[in-house]
C-alpha cells in the first residue's frame, strides 16, 4: 500500500466512501458468480443424512 493511499484511507469519510464502493463491487461479483443463488437451497454445512438423488437432479431438469 502506498504513502499515500494510507494516509487517504486513514480519513473517515474517504474510508466510508472506500467501503460503501466495496459494497457495490462485491455485491455485483457474488450476483454474477451465483446466479442461482435465490432459486434452490443451499446447505452451509454437510448434513448428516444425504439426500435423495432425485431431489437433486429434478429441480434442475425442470429449470
């Protein structure tokens, strides 16, 4: 990080700014990298009982 970066980000509002601007970005990245993110179900952990192959491949199929 340069000087002068550091001592830019070192002020709150240009900080803000910096922040509010990362917001937008990673909010447009995770859009186009999970476009389907509001149509199935996600785990954020393996379960402990599998599912069914069905249940899987058939909300694909019919999408």
């Amino acid at each position: 990080m340069s000087m002068l970066e550091k001592r830019l980000t070192s002020i709150p509002l240009v900080e803000k700014e910096i922040e509010k601007e990362y917001g937008k970005i990673m909010g447009n990245l995770e859009d186009s990298l999970k476009p389907y993110r509001n149509d199935f179900a996600a785990c954020a952990h393996i379960p402990q009982i599998g599912r069914n192959k069905d249940e899987i491949i058939l909300p694909t199929a019919i999408k």
